[in-house]
C-alpha cells in the first residue's frame, strides 16, 4: 500500500467492517491498490485515514503476531498495541484523505 500513496504524505484509507480491514491507496501517478485483511472488529463500519509510514513503524516494533488498534471515531487518535504486551502502546493520528 505504502508504495502507491503519495511519497510526501503516504495516506492510506483504512476501511474498518466487522470481518475484515480493507486498506486502500490512490495516487494518479502510480495507480491504485486494494487489499483486504481478516480482523475482528467491533461496531459500526467506518474508514480512517493513516500515514501508511506512521502504521508499518508502530507494526515493526512489536514481535506479537496480533495488535489491538482502539479507535473513538475517524477523526481521533487510536491507541495500537501487541495484545500480549500491555506495556507498550502506540498513539496513532489519523489523517484526513
């Protein structure tokens, strides 16, 4: 995803829905790319956007196969954390794209 969104701003939107997180990324430039991952989520759909540099520094910190990402609403910070560590945590800013 990184590597077709914008190289100043890296957005990336993250559709969260109750099986899956669909991660898109559109730049005219380079194209478009779509992924969809299994998750568990609870509540109602929503789409978020990232610094997709932002989220893969946050991932490459952690040994724990599964992270726990809570969110309040698309235009609050969520807390990203290993959920066999409570130790440490990660606040990431979602971005408007």
């Amino acid at each position: 995803m990184s590597l077709l969104s914008n190289e100043k701003t890296k957005p990336v939107k993250v559709e969260f829905a109750p099986d899956s997180l669909t991660l898109r990324s559109n730049t005219p430039e380079m194209g478009e790319a779509t992924e969809q991952i299994p998750a568990e989520y609870q509540g109602e759909t929503m789409v978020m956007g990232f610094n997709a540099r932002y989220l893969l520094e946050a991932l490459s910190v952690t040994t724990d196969e599964h992270v726990a990402l809570d969110l309040n609403d698309p235009l609050s910070p969520g807390i990203m954390r290993p959920l066999g560590d409570d130790q440490y945590f990660y606040v990431i800013m979602p971005m408007r794209v």
